[in-house]
C-alpha cells in the first residue's frame, strides 16, 4: 500500500515537472527579457546609491569646476 502511494506521488511529481520544463521551454525570449529588466533594476540601485554615498565628492567636484571657470580670465591655473 505504502510503496504504491509513494509510486503514485512519483509519477505525479515526473508530470508535474515535465508540464514545467515544456511550458518553460517555450519562454526562452520571456525570460531573456526578464533578465535583462532585473540587470535594468540593478545597474539603477547602484547608481542611485553610489549617487547618495559620493554626494559630498560630487558636489565639491563641481563646485571646484565652477570656480575655476568663473576665475578662468584672471587666473592660468586652476
């Protein structure tokens, strides 16, 4: 009785899987695509973050480019 219910659940679970491997078969271009949405996803958090933590660099480097183009006429050197 026990060996039969187990070979039931297996061949269940063998259908199961292959109703998946044939559906997923058949997305190739789908899941390309999701992939390339999650990578889209990523590559904006890391700017957005490296954005919020080198704020001070960035804003003093352009600020120091300001300056020097203000000053550009009176001064060679920046």
């Amino acid at each position: 009785m026990l060996n039969e219910l187990a070979l039931r659940v297996l061949v269940a679970a063998q259908a199961v899987a292959r109703a998946a491997e044939a559906r997923f078969r058949d997305q190739d271009g789908q899941t390309l695509a999701e992939y390339g949405l999650i990578l889209a996803v990523v590559a904006v958090a890391v700017v957005v973050t490296a954005g919020v933590l080198f704020r001070n660099s960035i804003v003093g480097a352009f600020g120091s480019g300001t300056n020097c183009l203000k000053s550009a006429p009176s001064s060679s050197t920046c």
